[in-house]
C-alpha cells in the first residue's frame, strides 16, 4: 500500500512535517484496518522530494513513527517530482496469523 500526507479534500499538506505525519496517520488507519500494526511491514520504500535539503526532518518524524527494532528492509529512493506532495511510503505487510483471507 503506498500514502501520501494529503489533506481530508486529498490536497498535498503544505507543511512537510505535518505532510509525513499525516502519511504516517494514514498507513496506521489502513494497516489497522487489516489487523495489522507498522510491526507488521517486511518491507518499505520511501520517496522524497529534495531528500538532501528535506531528509533531517523526514527521517525525524520516520524515526518517531518507525517502533523498535527490528525494522523492515527500507528503500530511499529520491524523485524530482510527487505531484505536489514531498514524501510517500510503500508498505509490504504481512497479515497476522489469525486474519481471514
């Protein structure tokens, strides 16, 4: 599943801080939805806009966001464009061993 931190109207938030916390708030509501927690990624990959100029304050909410150890394999892939929006995240997960197919 891939989120970006748009706003309820599905507009990029134009604060990036607040633009990764809300992909964050959206990747736990859906990963919720599945049964699931960040606990449960196997595998991440992010996108970032200007991740050299961007990346301190991406990763400090990422860090936040991220749990204990251990994580997910993590892919940081730095892109020219997102139309409009800074950062995404693509989440593999697995489901937990009592979810229904």
């Amino acid at each position: 599943m891939g989120q970006v931190g748009s706003r309820e109207d599905s507009s990029p938030e134009p604060d990036l801080e607040t633009q990764v916390r809300l992909v964050f708030d959206n990747l736990n509501a859906i990963l919720a939805a599945a049964g699931c927690t960040f606990d449960d990624a196997v595998d991440v990959t992010v996108f970032m806009v200007d991740p050299e100029s961007k990346f301190e304050t991406i990763w400090k909410v990422v860090s936040e966001s991220w749990g204990d150890a251990p994580h997910p394999t993590l892919t940081a892939v730095g892109v020219t464009w997102l139309y409009g929006f800074q950062f995404e995240i693509k989440v593999i997960a697995k489901l937990p061993e009592n979810a229904e197919a």
